[in-house]
C-alpha cells in the first residue's frame, strides 16, 4: 500500500510509535494512577497515536499533524507530570531528566508535523532522528528506570 511516504519514514515512524508511543502511554498511566489530574493525557495518547497512524496510512498530513498534536501535548503532560513528581532522591532526578527530555521532544514532533502540513521546511531527517527520536526513545527509558524501585514498605 502506497502511504506517499519514504519506506525509511514508514520504518522509523512505527518503531517509534511502538516504543517511544506505547512505552510514554505506559508512563502516563503510571504516573496518572496518583496524580488524576494527568488522565486526559492518557486519553490523550491513547487517541492521539492511532490518530498519527491513520495520518500515515491515509497519506494525510492534516490527520497526521492533528495526532502529533494531541501525542505531543498530551506527552508535555507527562513531562509536567515527571518534572513534580516526588519520589527518592535518585528516582526523582531521573523522573525530571525524562520529563525535560520529553518537553524537548514532543514540541519538535509537534512542529515537524506542522511543517509538513504548511509546507515549510523544519529540520532534516537524520536531525529529527538524532533529537526527537532520541530524546523521546531515552525519556522512556530513564522514567521507566525511575518507577522500577519503590521504597520497601515499613513493617
């Protein structure tokens, strides 16, 4: 099926949706469980990447940019979520780094989308790999590295 998209965009885009989409929809879950104020991004992330998806299969950058913005918001309040949190010590600052890699991230998602969608040049390929992905790929991981250890319960 032509998507008029690049294999290589196709290729890079589902395996982000697949880590960084799922892994930061896993992260806004966990974080909304104690914090309700953050479930509309869990809704929002929830509808959001499928949203993005359908932009890609139906070759629309206009459902593609709208999805960017509901994920990329919705991740900007995760990021607000991670950056105050309380948590141990070392937990906290890698919560607040994932939190600043996303607040970082997610925007340039955002304007990417929007300048495909307008026609206007943002960065390149390799460039958009080497930040967003990155910086999306490794807000993942560190939140979920500072949710793997909770305090022992006091007996």
């Amino acid at each position: 099926m032509e998507t008029g998209f690049s294999p290589a965009i196709v290729l890079l885009t589902a395996t982000h949706f697949h880590f960084a989409g799922f892994g930061l929809l896993g992260i806004a879950s966990l974080v909304a469980v104690s914090r309700p104020w953050m479930s509309l991004s869990v809704v929002g992330l929830s509808a959001g990447v499928p949203l993005t998806a359908l932009g890609f299969i139906l070759a629309s950058d206009q459902i593609n940019a709208a999805g960017a913005v509901v994920v990329g918001v919705s991740g900007m309040v995760v990021a607000i979520g991670l950056l105050t949190s309380e948590r141990p010590r070392p937990a906290q600052w890698l919560a607040r780094a994932a939190g600043a890699a996303l607040l970082i991230g997610m925007p340039m998602g955002i304007a990417w989308s929007l300048a495909i969608l307008f026609g206007q040049s943002f960065v390149d390929l390799d460039t958009m790999i080497r930040t967003h992905g990155v910086l999306n790929a490794m807000a993942v991981l560190v939140a979920v590295i500072s949710m793997s250890r909770r305090p022992a319960a006091s007996s």
